[in-house]
C-alpha cells in the first residue's frame, strides 16, 4: 500500500530536549516536505526536498533541521524546542514529473512542549 | 506571490443540500490547483486537481470543483452533502516559480448537519 509513515504520533517533551519526528514513504517519490498546522493559519511549510541530499528552507524553517540521506527519508530535528513549536505536523511526498501531481500525506504528529 | 484565499472558516449546510467551499488564488503563471480533505485525526487526502482542460473537475466521493480564470476563483462543490463530508477542506495552488512546492489557504471547516 502506497503511503507516507510519520512517528510517533503524539509527542510531548519538555523545552530544550533535542527530538526527531520521522517520515518515510514507498512511494520513489523525489520530492518530500515538512509542514506545520496551527489554527487559522492552514499549513505552512517548514522544509522541502527536491531529491537525497538536497534540502531547501521554507516559510517558517526557524528552530528545525532536516536530512535527506535516502530518498525514502525525511526527518525533522528540532535541536532546541521551544513551546511555540506546539503544533501538528505532517510530512507529504510528490513525484517532481511536473506541477500536476498531487502529494501524499502522512497522518501527522501532534507535538507539545512544555 | 502566489496566495491561496478561502474566505469562509466554517460552512454549514444541511444534509442533502447542494455545497460549495469558496477558493480564490493568486499565482505568476498557469495555476495548478488542488483540494484537499482533512478529517479528524487523519492526514490530508486528495480530493481533486485542475491542471488544463474542462473548467468542472470531477473528485473523489462525488466532489467537483469549477475553475473560473477570470475569477481566479476554484470552487468545491457537492450536489447533495452528507453528514460524513462534515471535515477541514485546503485549497491549494502548486507554482512552478515557487520550487514547486504547495501553498496552501487557511482551511474551511465544513459542518453538515442531519
């Protein structure tokens, strides 16, 4: 079955202690991104990548690392948290054979820092 | 820059009433657009695309969406809605001047009532 994995699910920590949230896919796709979903605001993308080891910032990158090691891997690090990095996550893959493909999400990560 | 609008944050319709969720979007070039479904403590899921050709797209689960360029408008719509389309509806636009990446709108939550 085509799909995008995340873990975990839930997570809460407390402010400073490094975490990674995990995405894989198994789908071959080129592209994979990080988004962030806040209420009132939809989803804003934190990082993306266009193939292994290339990686590009987004609209709100501050406070996150990521790695594209393998194609099918997308970690996101979060070195330092903070709370204002409370919030849902999803991490969504694409082929990159032109703009009419559609992305495929994960079922998200829904993060709490205390 | 390319911005997604959806002007409504809730839509109420009663069951088995035609829907519509409203979508306005600003892109540089030919618009790739996208909805997405979000329900409950689930990922997003892909409900329908326009890339070219007939302006009434059809989707998944009886959705249809109409592209009105002279507008910038993509609209979803439904003839006859079910309690269980009652979800967060994203809108999106796909822009090759923007690493291909997504944006998203703010989300609409649609209540359908029995």
């Amino acid at each position: 079955e085509a799909q995008v994995t995340q873990n975990p699910r839930y997570l809460i920590t407390v402010t400073g202690k490094k975490l990674t949230v995990t995405c894989s896919q198994n789908m071959n796709h080129e592209y994979m991104s990080w988004y962030r979903q806040d209420p009132g605001l939809g989803l804003r993308q934190i990082y993306y990548s266009m193939n292994v080891e290339v990686t590009d910032k987004g609209d709100v990158p501050e406070g996150y690392k990521v790695s594209r090691k393998e194609k099918r891997n997308f970690p996101l690090i979060l070195e330092s948290p903070s709370p204002n990095q409370t919030s849902l996550y999803f991490c969504a893959s694409s082929h990159l054979t032109g703009l009419n493909t559609e992305a495929f999400f994960g079922q998200g990560t829904r993060l709490t820092v205390v | 820059a390319q911005s997604v609008a959806q002007p409504e944050d809730q839509v109420n319709v009663a069951e088995g009433n035609p829907l519509t969720v409203k979508c306005t979007y600003s892109v540089s070039g030919n618009p790739y657009l996208f909805w997405y479904v979000q329900y409950p403590n689930r990922g997003l899921q892909f409900l329908l695309k326009y890339i070219t050709g007939d302006n009434l797209v059809k989707g998944s689960y009886g959705f249809e969406a109409e592209f009105n360029k002279s507008q910038t408008s993509f609209h979803l719509k439904k003839p006859s809605a079910l309690v269980s389309d009652s979800a967060l509806y994203f809108c999106a636009v796909r822009d090759k001047g923007y690493g291909q990446n997504f944006v998203f709108g703010p989300g609409t939550r649609l209540s359908v009532l029995p």
